[in-house]
C-alpha cells in the first residue's frame, strides 16, 4: 500500500467571519463552526480561541488534540467509521495542515484531563505548546451522561478537524513524503536480508471512559489485527479516552506516531517494516490471555525477527505489556518496549506495575510523578476549576501566587508512550 502525504505548513490561525487558507494562514469562519458543532442536542455553547507558541496562556482541561487533514485522492475518507464512511483507507494522497492542531477543552468529562502551557517550564513537556491550537471550549447541556458529554465533544472535535481539513484540499502542499509497504511475499523478495519487524501497538480500551477506536469500533471488542501502518496516518485510530494526560495518545498523536514514521525511514535500509499489528488493553484476565496470545501468534505467523512494543496508560495495562512482550519474545522475536514510569516523586518506588526477565528491552518516556511548579499565566482557555481534581494534582495544587504544583502526569503528552514527547531517561 502506497500513501502520498501532502503537508501544508501553518505559520498562524485568525478567528474572522470566512474560511480560507491564504500564505499559510488559516482563517476560521466562526460562526460557521459553532453552527457545525452545535448541531448536536448535548451541546449548548462552544467558544473559540487560538493559542500560539510563548504565549503566556494555559488550556486546561484538554480532551483531545486533532490534526486537520483530507484525502485528495484515493479509497476512503479521514476518520472512517467515524466522520467517514467505512472503507480501507491508507493509500492515494492526503493532504496535512502541519504546525496547528484543533484542541477540545470544557467543563472536565473525566478526572484524568490536561494542562497544556504554551510558554515557561511546562510548555518545555508538551510537544503541543509548539503548535499554533485552535482551542474549542465546549459547554455541555446540564444533566447528561458523561459518556454523553465525551461523545460530543468527541465528534466536535472531529467534524471541526475535517471541515478545517477540507479547505486545503486545492491547495499545493509546500513538501510532500511517500509511504509505502509492499506486501510479505513482496517484501522478502525485496529485502531478503534485512531483519523482519513490525510495531505493536497496545490501545486503551478499559472502558469507563477509556476507549480507543479503530474504524469506529471500540478496541476493546477487537481481536489483535494488522494494519497497513499508513491507515493511522488517515485516521483509522481515533482517541476517545480520558487517562491520564501524560501518557494519552490524542488523536494527532495516532494520525502522527513517531514510532511509524521512524520505522519507515529505517525501511528498506537497515529494517524490513512488514506492519503494525494492533491489540487492546482489557481489565479481565481472559482477555488479556486471548489477545496477548493473538499477537504473539501474530508475530510468530508473520516470521517476525523483531518488534517495537508500545503501551498507552500504567498500571492494570502493565500486566497486558509485560505479557506481550513475554509470549512474543518466547516466540523467537526480539522485543523493545516503550513505556513511561510511575516511580513516585523521589524516583524509588517500583516503575512497572509488573516485570519479567525477558522484557529487558525498555525505552522510557520519564516518570509522570516528578513534580513541576507551573507560574501562574496570564490568559486561561477552558477553566482551571478542576486543577485540584485531575490526574497529577491535588488540594496543594493551587499556591498562594497563582501558580500550580503538579505532577508532570497532568501535562498532556509529557511522557507519551509512543515517543510523541520531549522527555526521556538514560
């Protein structure tokens, strides 16, 4: 399968009455978006506001964090199953508008929210502070379900990304990338020397606001499967979770994962990319045993040499990664794992809610207890009502000159599980 991808560069956003992208300045017809959003009955108000990097502004909470984009030329749509219909998507040409993001933020949907700074010590932890956000504030209607409310502001965030996306579909992009992975039969005969690997990507899918969808199906009804790893970059992995903020993967990070992209820059040099195979993180046993077992017979089925292993979350998915890497590694294939630590603010306690012997290749995205004073900003978009309640705070949080003390697991992407972050440890 063969993907063209298109990036057209952002410098700055501007909230006006029209929608145009014009010398790399997106302009955003406001009312145009407040009319697409609150076309569903849940919602009762959106506010727009744009964020750019060194600001001296706080978002908090952020929900989820999109990368607007269409596809131009080829099967399918972005998000299928989603906003699009349901067809195979991965190849053709698509279109990416890079150095922005559109961010969802609002009343709090679950306790594991974040905080995004866009300048001082926290801005340094969120790839996000980088970009120039497009901040959609959403007030929910009084009395629905949270289930409700994280569906809403779900597909706000969606619909908003697509109705962005397509103003560029006319457009040239200023570079473009080529992605491309033949078939296995294809691939040994192309590269029979080079070592056979893949990426496994675990997706939260506990439940309880932690979902992750594939296609629009919940992971957690799925049997581990394989993808052309050029489907995340059209939206086939979606988040709709609400863990914590560190080691999330918002949706910009699927449609971006750097463990994909860096893999195909090794293809066809120093590796073989055969695939990404995706499994899910349930709470029972015997669906951890079941798709545990799946993916290392998937390993061993596709004559894997090798794997690159990321989780999403800590604790109760710990026992779903070292079981992975375990069976698979049991298999004859060699495992690298990419995690984050959960080692208490002194950097002593046990990282791992669980261990083994054989998953002895580890990368770490840094421990989401280390605490981070955070000054006080001068401009909030959303509400820093819940700072106290989130995932990494407590009733200490807020200090006496306005500033926060938090754990960096408050701060959106600061120890991300697939590398998307600007931290780690050696």
């Amino acid at each position: 399968m063969k993907l063209e991808m298109g990036y057209i560069h952002i410098s700055d956003v501007i909230l006006g009455n029209e929608s145009k992208i014009e010398n790399g300045v997106l302009t955003v017809d406001v009312q145009a978006i407040k009319d697409l959003i609150l076309e569903d009955e849940h919602l009762v108000d959106v506010s727009l506001d744009v964020a750019h990097p060194g600001e001296s502004t706080r978002i908090t909470p952020v929900k989820d964090v999109i990368e607007p984009r269409v596809k131009v030329e080829g099967r399918g749509g972005i998000f299928p199953g989603v906003i699009a219909k349901v067809d195979t998507v991965g190849s053709g040409k698509t279109y990416a508008l890079k150095g922005m993001s559109v961010m969802t933020a609002g009343k709090i949907v679950g306790f594991q929210e974040g905080i995004i700074d866009m300048s001082g010590p926290g801005a340094d932890y969120t790839p996000f502070s980088k970009l120039v956000n497009l901040v959609l504030v959403i007030e929910p209607k009084e009395g629905i379900k949270q289930h409700q409310y994280e569906q809403a502001v779900r597909f706000a965030g969606f619909k908003t990304a697509t109705y962005i996306g397509e103003l560029a579909r006319e457009l040239t992009p200023d570079e473009t990338h080529v992605y491309e992975t033949p078939t296995l039969m294809e691939g040994a005969k192309m590269y029979p020397d080079l070592p056979r690997v893949a990426y496994v990507q675990m997706l939260q899918s506990q439940g309880l606001l932690h979902d992750t969808y594939v296609y629009g199906v919940d992971a957690k009804q799925i049997v581990p499967t394989i993808l052309y790893p050029t489907e995340c970059m059209d939206g086939a992995i979606v988040s709709g979770n609400c863990v914590s903020a560190c080691d999330k993967n918002p949706t910009y990070v699927h449609m971006n994962n750097p463990v994909v992209h860096d893999l195909y820059e090794e293809h066809g040099k120093t590796i073989n990319f055969v695939g990404h195979i995706i499994t899910n993180e349930n709470v029972y046993l015997a669906d951890k045993m079941r798709s545990s077992d799946w993916t290392a017979k998937l390993c061993r089925y596709f004559d894997l040499d090798g794997i690159v292993l990321s989780q999403e979350g800590f604790g109760n998915p710990d026992t779903d990664l070292i079981m992975n890497a375990k069976k698979i590694e049991t298999e004859g294939v060699k495992t690298v794992i990419i995690t984050d630590e959960y080692a208490g603010r002194d950097g002593k306690s046990q990282s791992l809610a669980d261990s083994d012997p054989l998953a002895d290749a580890v990368v770490t995205g840094g421990n989401a207890n280390q605490l981070i004073t955070l000054p006080k900003m001068d401009k909030v978009i959303g509400t820093l009502d819940y700072v106290t309640k989130i995932a990494g705070g407590s009733d200490q949080t807020v200090q006496a000159d306005g500033s926060l003390e938090v754990e960096i697991q408050a701060i959106t992407g600061a120890t991300n599980e697939t590398g998307f972050n600007l931290l780690s440890a050696r």
